[in-house]
C-alpha cells in the first residue's frame, strides 16, 4: 500500500492520466466485445419481440423533446403578438427579430437559484412541480399526430387524457400546501376546484363524440372522421365543441379562468415560493398543457390530422421507380442544383443591374435554387406520404387553437367598436344637484362613550 | 376577549446558517427549526393589544386565518399593508396598517420657509402634485392677502385639469390591471406621457412641479407647452373614448366591477369620504362647486354624479370627469387673459399671525391645508388634509363579506396613493 | 364672510361659545371647551339652519402652551368653511371627546392626532399609533420634539436628542427652553 502511494507521488501528471486511462481503455474494450457480442443481439432480440415497448419509449422520449421547442415557440409567439397588442416592439435582441428569447429565457430559469423557504415541506415541495410536469407531458402520449405516428393506441384513450389531466392537480394542490405560504396555499386550493369542477363539463362533452365513432380510442375517433371538412364532428356536435373548448381552457388555467394565478391577489398562485427550473417546470407544464388541450379538440371535433377537404392523395410514386435510375438520383440533384444555380443567377443580374457582383448574384441564384429544390422534394414527400400530410394538417389546425386559446381576454381587450348594454355614459340627472345633503339615518349616531 | 400570549421570539433562524456564537438553546431570540410552525408568520402584533378594535381584530374565530397583503405585494398601490382576515376566501375583517412610507412632511414644513414649503409638499400625491402644491399656495395666500393675477389663475386651472386628465387616466389602467388586464394601463400611460411631457415644457419637471408660487405660477406659457397642448386637444376627446371604451365595454371587466364595494350616501358622507368617490355615492361635493376657488365659478362644467356607489360607478365618475376636465381646458384656451403671472412680493415672507383654511379639489378628492402663522418666516403648524387618507378608511367597512378576488378591486376603486396618505 | 351664519352660530351655540366668532375671507371660526366638543358637533351637524354635514378636517395643533383639536366643516347652508376650535387642552394630558359618533371618518384623523400630539380622543375605540410604530413614545409634532439641526432653536446644548418618552413637558414652561408659542390670540 505505502509502496502504491509513494510510486503515485513520484509519477508525473502525464504518466498519472496514462496510468488511469490504460485499464480503463482495456475494460472499456472488453466491455464492447462482450456487449457486441452478448448483450446487444439480446437486447435487439428481446425488443423485437416486444415492438409495443419500442414504441413507449420513442414515444415518451419523442415527447419530453418535443415539449421544449413547443414551449419556445408558444412563449416566442405570445411575447410578440401581445407586444403588438400593447404598441410595444417585443423581443427584438436575441436572434433574428428576437426569435432567440425563448431559449435565453429557458438558460436563464436554469441558471438560477434552486430555493426552498423555511418550513416547506421539502419532498413534496420538490415533486410537485415533478408530478404537474408528468401529468401533463404524460397526455401527449394518446394524441395521434399523424397515421401511424402516435404514443400509444389505447382504447380508453380519451379517459386516459381526463385522468392525467386530473393528475395535474395533484402537483399544483401538493405545490400549495408543501410551499408553508398562505398565497401559494389559496392558488393551490383554487385550482383544485377549478379543474375539478371543470372536469365535469369537459368529460361529459365528449359522450356524444364517443357514441357517434363507437369508440375512445383517440386514432378511431380521428378515422372516424375521413372523409371532408363536413365529417368533422364539430358539425355534428356543436355545442359539445363549444363546452369542451370553454372547459379545456379552463383546464389549461388561461384567462379568464387564470384565478389559480391572479397576480394582483395571491401574488402568483401555487407558483408563488418556486424558483428557477423547479418554477420552470410548473412554467413548461403550463404551455404543453395549451399544446394538448388545442391539440385534443383538434383531434376530438376538427379531424385530428385527415385532410379538410376530399384530398385525392397519397399518390403512388412508383412510376419513378420504373425510370430504373437508382442511385443516379443523386448525380441528378447536383446537376439540377449547378444548372439551376447558374440560370437563377442571370435571371438576378438580369433584373437585378449592375449592383448585383457576379458572387453575391450566384449565392442568390444558390439560394433560390436551393429553396425551389427543398420544397419540391417537400412537395413530394408531402404527395407520397400521407404521415407528411397528416402531421401537416395537425400542426396547422392545432397551431390556430393554440393561438386562440393563448392570446387571451387579458391582453386582447377588444378596441371599442359597438356599445355595451347598459352602460351609457350619461351624467346623472341634473335633480341630483339640488338635492339637499341630509343624512336620512339620524339614530346611527350613538351617543359618545367614555370608554377611559 | 380570550387573553393572548404575548411573543417574544424573533424571525426564525435557516437551518443551514450557522448559529451565531452567544446564541444558546434557551435564548428567547433564536427559534429552533422544529418550534416553526404556521404560526410564526401570522401578522399578530408582538405586543399586547391596544385598543378596543385591535383585540377585537387580532382574535381568530374558528376556521379563520390571517394573511399580510402587503407592503410587498404587486397590487396594493405602493407600501400598503392590509391584514385580511379571512374565512376560506372571504374577507372577514380588514386592519389597514400605514405608515411605511412616513416621512413627517408636516414637520419639515413647520421647519421650512413658506416658499420651501412648496417644494416639500409636492411628493406627496405624487402622481398629481400641482394639487398639493396648490392648496399649499391657495392657504399662504388667504394668510397673506396676497393677490394673484388674473392670468397665473387660469394659468393654475389648466395646468391642474391637465394633469386630473394624467391622473384620472392612470387611474383606469391601474383598476383594470387590479382586474387582470394588462393591456389598458399602458395606453394609460402613452396618454399620460404626453400631458407630463406638455407640462415638462411649462415646469421643468415630469413629476414633481414645483411650479405654484405663492402670488402667481412660475414661469409663462412657453411657445412648446402650447404647440403640444394643441397638438393633443386635437385627439384627446377622440383618444380618451377610446380608453375609456377599452374597458367600458369588456365585458369581465364590467361584471367583476358592477355591485362590489358598494358605498351609500349616508355611510360616504360619515366617513367624510372626498372626491370622485363621494359623487359615486350621490353626493355631488365638489370643492370647485361647493366652494369656489381661483376662476372656477367663471367656467362652464357639471359636477358629474352617480347613484350606484360601487366600484364601477367610481371609475365611470372618473371617465365622465376627463370629459369635463377637456371642457374646461377648452374654456382656458380661449379665455386666457394677458399680463403678468406673479403678483409682487418681498423675498422672505413674514405674513401676519393668523390661521387659514385652503382646500382644492384634487382628483382624489378634497386637498386640504391648514397653516398657522406666528408672524416668523416659517408656518407655525401646517396641517396637510390629504384625500386618500380618508377614502382608504372606508376600505374595513367596505371589504368585510367580499371575496379575496375583490379587495383590490376595491381598494383599488378608491384610488389611494400613498405619498399622500403616510405623510 | 358670512355675517348671517354668524348670526346663526350665536343663536344656536350662545352657552358653548368661548369668545367672539371671527370671521376672515372666507372662513368662520369659533372657540369651544373641549368638554362641549360633542354637544356643538352635534347641533352643527344637525340643526335645520346649519347642517355642517362634511367634515373636512381634524387636526390636532400645539401652541406650545396648550394642545387645541381644530375641526373644519362644510355645509351647504353657508359660503364659508366653518372652523370649530376646541381649545386649552393640557399640555401633559391632552383629552378630548371623540368625534367618531357623529363621522365615523374621525377615527383615523383622531388616531393621527394622537400619533402626532398625543391627544387622547375619549370615545374612539381605536386609538392606536397609525404613522409611527406601536412602541414608538415620542409624539413628533409637538413643539419640544426638535428637530437635529433645530440647534439655534434649542437651549444652546447644540444637537439635542431627536427622541423622547412622553414625558410632562416640562420645558414648555421655561421660556429659555425655546419652545416656539403661538402668538396670544
């Protein structure tokens, strides 16, 4: 032992790193020969026998990376529009047209402080906001994105959806009482009963939905409406679209049912004794929650991904393949893009004049070509496959429900336009004026007490 | 009244902070972690009740609990603090606790000259101080029999109008941020920015004038006042219907103003409540009606008048008072005499033992100063009468039975502002 | 001026009135007993021909001799502002009836009054420190509570201590002691 120690004194810092890099290489080795040869056919085996698994996971993981982005772009998308609303530029700093905020926004949630106050009740401080998150990620697993392209088909798709967003009270109701602060507590109790009491309403909207396609299953209902834009269920029920999507935004704490937040009273809410990623969990949960609420009447009332209208596709590109070419393909594009490149450049110093140089010409040209190419195989792969088209129309019919569910009542106050009912502006009657000031209660005043 | 134990300990030491030295287990002043309980953060007083209505208040009944709103807290007007007691999520009872932002004006104005008093008094309704400074100005002149000239009057009435607009309108935003709208408060202040700018041009100042002198104003009208002034009559009707039908006619807004805090006449007038508030409450008291100063009586306004007494009314009262404040600012324009704007007087005032009463009409209502003279270069007492002070005392009688939701639709219906409440 | 509501003051108020009603610009004035502050408040307040239904201010003032409590009102039957000043209040131990049974408004300005002049308002039941912290002892308005460069007010010890108990003022009755007086009016 002293030996050891004294031979590792004595070594010099290379000789040092090379002495615990060497077995380490070695092990590392033997341990990928072993792996290659025993452990991975195992595993490949083992997963090919149960795909479903396979399947959860890509999903879940597909999911938590999917959660991020959908939150910058919603937090991008409502900095700026009500920035607009309010004659303010919004974030102009970060990134083209301030587009990187977002993710500035996310590193600086990261980089704070992780803080608990005196007297919280720190495990279940600590997984509140864990609990929330999951809950709501934890939907997305039933929302079918595009033929083929979902989490999980269950059959109880839709109660799987109610019970996790009933889960998501848990986490608020835990973030409240373990928080030791009356606000945090009152926001928490608020929110119970909100979405509880909204659950209600929420779930027995889509009874008629699930009779008319015969099943929960979230993929069934969305095939159940094929067809145009006028097999949508919102046409068959109305009013139950109107009641889930007054409900759902009530589920999603937006306003004007954001009492679980109301700032000017109990200050934030659950939130109010969170900070940094611990509040930045509650924060994502909060905009993934508006993703799945709009995502779900789209998929529940507006045909999830099919088509609006009679969509004669996916075609058949097989002719391509009759032309035999093959790997040619690839030569072809090049050809295409150096040709391509060369006329769009003339076409710019055509039109363009003398100030167009001959390279800022061509990386125009390149630019435009470049952008012809990429949509026309965008445009292919969009004729070919229909998980292209589907995630397309999803995203699209989603992304406007997000809109409207986001930009809410307390910043898009509506310009006047009409009159309100009942609220002419009139002085009072002038009668008032000439009305003598007398107190018409005389026996309210007691007589004084000598209380000292 | 059951007795209440009187607490001795302090705030509680962080379980990881280090103890210090002297600190030992018995001493009173250091609280163990495991001690903490809801408790400790409870606003009870660490000393015997006073009063009557302290120990009233500060005794819980069953399933009630207390809760500090304030002095930190993102609604209450500046450093107000109200402990609620509350029953689940109403409001059982109110103590407004003041004094945060106490600066003993009244005393330093006893140690001032009268032309320093000027100065002193005006961050005390900061967001409309030409008020303050007037009823200072309008109680020396009574105490020195000063005459002012014609034009520093009308001079006064329409940089005053002015900024009741400025205040009035920030006001309406300030309510309906209360509310939960974002959005009115900063057309608020696009149209405040423009008559504090326009007044910047006359006084030097944004914020804090010091413009009132006693005899007259300091300093004419200047070609730049007038160029923005005209520059903004010619859309302030036009702009303040539309702020004011920004919210008139949202509909949340509305319903979550209508019926809330309702002051009848009889309880406004007791309370000797001032201002926009009393005329919510029917009660048409205006100081500039009621008691005619500098050239009010030669302008053409109504006193605009409610009956409902509750939130709504108050912020419709204010609506309808920026339309008068127009008129008025319109009259000024084409009345305004020439000659000069400052009546000739010595350079260290000694006025005459003697006391007067002068009171204005401020936009929170009845501005008032009361100023002693014992013949010395500075005022014997100077009593300020501030609006606020007393419309916020309705706040107790007015929240009890509300929900949580609506205190700062309230107290925010009231218009406090607490430079001028704590003094 | 208004020279009937001072005819009406003297019919109503003969026996509480101490002195002669003043009349300046447009404010009327007159001098109660402490003891009467009630009694007057509530025929101001209530007789037919006065009606002050407006209570526009209470203050508390010190005169370096004795403490007054001023009340300013409003009525519509009069142009002028009514001051009621109850006067002579002792030094050391101001009282004075609340005015909180006819304008419950009175509570807060009598507790400001307290606060600053530490004049005790017999009837109001919340008579507590409003400005001040609750164990503050000094009462800053009166006229020994100097000011740290109050030094050329001062007996000539320079800086004097800014705060002290409430104790007998004593040096209210050493003219040396430079406290200011109201002149003898």
């Amino acid at each position: 032992m002293t030996f050891a120690v004294r031979t590792w004194d004595r070594m010099s810092p290379t000789a040092r790193l090379t002495a615990i890099l060497v077995p380490l290489a070695l092990l590392l080795a033997v341990a990928t020969v072993i792996g290659v040869l025993v452990v991975v056919p195992a595993t490949i085996n083992f997963l090919g026998a149960n795909l479903p698994l396979v399947r959860f996971g890509v999903a879940v993981v597909g999911i938590l990376v999917l959660t991020i982005p959908t939150a910058f772009v919603l937090i991008y998308m409502e900095l700026k529009i009500i920035a607009r609303m309010n004659l303010r530029v919004g974030p102009n700093r970060i990134g083209p047209w301030g587009a990187a905020m977002s993710l500035v926004h996310g590193f600086k949630v990261l980089s704070k402080e992780d803080f608990a106050p005196t007297g919280a009740d720190l495990p279940v401080f600590t997984l509140a906001p864990v609990v929330t998150f999951l809950a709501s990620v934890m939907t997305l697993l039933v929302v079918p994105f595009a033929p083929g392209i979902f989490g999980q088909d269950f059959n109880i798709g839709l109660l799987f959806f109610f019970a996790m967003g009933g889960l998501s009270v848990l986490g608020l109701l835990m973030a409240g009482w373990a928080s030791f602060n009356k606000y945090s507590l009152l926001g928490g109790l608020r929110s119970a009963a909100q979405i509880v009491s909204y659950e209600i309403p929420l779930t027995v909207s889509v009874v008629g939905v699930v009779i008319l396609a015969g099943t929960m299953s979230t993929n069934s209902i969305v095939l159940a409406q094929r067809g145009s834009a006028l097999d949508w269920f919102v046409f068959k029920q109305p009013l139950a679209a109107l009641i889930f999507f007054i409900a759902a935004t009530a589920e999603a704490n937006r306003t004007p049912f954001d009492m679980t937040e109301a700032d000017s009273e109990i200050v934030a809410g659950f939130a109010t004794e969170y900070s940094g990623m611990r509040f930045g969990f509650f924060f994502f949960a909060e905009y993934v929650n508006v993703f799945i609420v709009s995502a779900l009447i789209t998929t529940v009332f507006f045909g999830g991904w099919t088509a609006p209208f009679n969509w004669p596709w996916p075609y058949n590109l097989n002719w391509l393949d009759a032309w035999s070419i093959g790997i040619l393909w690839i030569p072809i594009a090049g050809i295409v893009l150096f040709v391509g490149t060369d006329i769009m450049a003339a076409v710019v110093r055509l039109l363009g004049g003398k100030a167009w140089t001959a390279p800022s010409a061509f990386g125009l040209g390149l630019l435009i070509t470049g952008a012809l190419m990429t949509a026309a195989v965008g445009l292919a792969l969009f004729i070919a496959f229909d998980w292209v088209q589907g995630i397309f129309w999803f995203m699209a019919k989603t992304y406007v429900f997000v809109f409207i569910v986001r930009l809410d009542a307390r910043h898009a106050a509506p310009r006047p336009g009409g009159s309100a009912d009942g609220l002419r502006l009139e002085m009072a009657p002038a009668r008032i004026a000439s009305q003598p000031l007398r107190d018409g209660n005389r026996r309210d005043h007691p007589e004084p007490v000598n209380a000292r | 009244m059951p007795p209440r134990t009187t607490r001795t300990t302090g705030r509680a030491t962080r379980s990881a902070a280090p103890r210090p030295p002297h600190a030992s287990e018995d001493d009173p002043r250091i609280m163990l972690d495991r001690e903490i309980s809801s408790d400790l953060y409870d606003p009870v007083p660490p000393y015997p009740t006073q009063t009557e209505r302290e120990a009233e208040f500060y005794t819980r009944g069953d399933g009630e609990m207390f809760l500090n709103v304030g002095p930190h807290h993102p609604a209450t007007h500046g450093v107000l603090r109200l402990v609620l007691k509350l029953s689940g999520e109403q409001v059982v009872d109110v103590d407004p606790v003041l004094g945060y932002l106490h600066r003993g004006v009244e005393k330093i104005c006893e140690n001032s000259d009268y032309y320093h008093v000027i100065d002193q008094v005006d961050p005390l309704e900061y967001v409309s101080s030409l008020f303050q400074e007037w009823a200072a100005v309008l109680a020396f002149e009574k105490l020195m029999d000063v005459e002012v000239p014609a034009r520093a009057e009308w001079i006064r009435v329409l940089s005053g109008e002015l900024l009741r607009i400025s205040s009035h309108t920030l006001f309406m935003g300030f309510l309906a941020l209360d509310l939960g709208g974002l959005t009115p408060i900063l057309y608020s202040f696009i149209e405040r920015d423009e008559i504090v700018e326009m007044l910047a041009a006359l006084t030097g100042a944004r914020m804090l004038f010091n413009y009132f002198r006693i005899g007259g104003v300091n300093g004419d009208l200047n070609h730049e006042f007038l160029s923005r002034l005209g520059d903004w009559m010619s859309r302030a009707a036009k702009q303040t219907e539309a702020n004011a039908g920004l919210l008139n006619e949202n509909e949340i807004f509305v319903r979550r103003a209508r019926g809330v805090g309702v002051l009848s006449r009889e309880m406004a007038l007791r309370y000797g409540v001032t201002g926009g508030n009393l005329r919510a409450s029917g009660v048409p008291f205006d100081v500039r009606r009621a008691h005619p100063y500098s050239v009010y009586p030669a302008l053409d306004f109504n006193v605009p008048t409610r009956l409902e007494g509750d939130a709504l009314a108050r912020y419709l009262i204010r609506v309808d008072e920026v339309r008068e404040s127009i008129k008025i600012i319109d009259q000024c324009l084409h009345n305004m005499p020439d000659g000069p704007v400052m009546a000739k007087l010595p350079r260290l005032l000694r006025p005459h033992p003697g006391r007067a009463w002068g009171a204005v009409e401020g936009p929170r209502g009845m501005l008032g100063v009361y100023a002693i003279s014992d013949g010395s270069d500075q005022p014997f007492r100077f009593r300020i009468h501030d609006p606020s002070f007393v419309n916020l005392e309705t706040v107790p009688a007015l929240l009890p039975g509300n929900l949580l939701a609506d205190t700062m639709a309230i107290v925010s219906s009231l218009d406090p502002v607490m430079g001028g409440i704590d003094k | 001026m208004d020279r009937n509501l001072k005819r009406r003051l003297e019919a109503r108020l003969e026996a509480q009135l101490r002195g002669p009603i003043r009349q300046r610009q447009d404010e009327t004035e007159i001098r109660i007993q402490p003891g009467d502050v009630p009694d007057v408040l509530r025929t101001l307040h209530d007789a037919v021909d006065l009606r002050f239904e407006i209570l526009a201010d209470l203050a508390g003032v010190d005169t370096g001799e004795h403490m007054q409590v001023v009340y300013h009102l409003w009525s519509e039957t009069s142009p002028d502002w009514l001051r009621v000043i109850a006067d002579g209040l002792s030094r050391d131990d101001p009282r004075c009836p609340s005015a909180t049974f006819l304008w419950t408004g009175a509570e807060w300005l009598e507790r400001e009054a307290y606060d600053m002049f530490g004049i005790v308002f017999e009837g109001n039941r919340d008579l507590r420190r409003i400005f001040m912290p609750p164990d503050y002892t000094s009462f800053p308005l009166r006229k020994d509570f100097l000011l740290p460069d109050d030094a050329a007010r001062s007996t000539g010890e320079g800086v004097r201590h800014v705060e002290r108990s409430h104790a007998p003022a004593v040096v209210a009755d050493d003219p040396a002691a430079g406290v200011r007086r109201a002149p003898a009016s």
